[in-house]
C-alpha cells in the first residue's frame, strides 16, 4: 500500500487547510455548502475534511498515471483510514487554518504539498 504511506506523509506534515471558497462568508465541500468560513484553530471537523480531500486528490491522481488495479479502492480508503495512527489526526486539530486553507483548494497533491510546506498556495 504504497499509497498510504504518502497520505500518512501529507496528513503528518502539519496538515491544515479549509473549504472552497466560492463567495466572500461561505464556502462549500464539493457541492455542498458548509455555511460561514471559519477562523481560529482546526477543529476535528477540518481534519476530517483535510484528511477526505487528500485522499480524494490522491485518488484522483493515481487514476490519472496508475494501472487501474492500481488505484485505491473505497474499501482501501476506510483501511487507510481506520489504520491511521491517532496521533495523525491529534496532531492536525488546533494546528493554525491558512495551510488548510490552501489545501483545500488544492486540486492536485502536488499542491497540497506546497501548501503545507508553506511555499505557498495554488
């Protein structure tokens, strides 16, 4: 599980980022609005959602250069998930917002990278 070992990377660096922002005060997950942007520390809520974008971006990105067997399944979501160490997520909550603003939106893990190694934003 090659892959999992660069989620654990990214979600171990510090990771932080927030919703979409599609209009000044809001902002959206997918196509689902998320109510006003939040401020201050994350909360278990932003690492979850961190923590979904990343593995949607990693998904995303397998498809584009990786054998289609190669590419994880939901099932090898929710193992990568349920097998992540705790500390993944403890260290994400309280972690400043600006990475995870960037992150999420990220539309690459390329990105995501860059983001939470503070070089920047997409």
């Amino acid at each position: 599980m090659k892959w999992f070992a660069v989620l654990l990377l990214l979600a171990g660096c510090g990771s932080k980022s927030a919703e979409k922002r599609d209009e000044p005060g809001g902002s959206t997950h997918g196509d689902q609005p998320v109510g006003p942007a939040a401020t201050g520390p994350l909360t278990e809520a932003d690492c979850d959602r961190l923590l979904d974008h990343m593995f949607e971006l990693y998904i995303a990105d397998k498809k584009k250069t990786a054998k289609p067997d190669e590419v994880p399944t939901e099932e090898d979501v929710a193992k990568a998930r349920a097998g992540m160490p705790a500390d993944v997520k403890a260290r994400c909550i309280g972690s400043p917002r600006p990475p995870y603003d960037c992150s999420m939106k990220a539309q690459t893990t390329a990105e995501i990278r860059v983001c939470l190694e503070g070089s920047g934003g997409p």
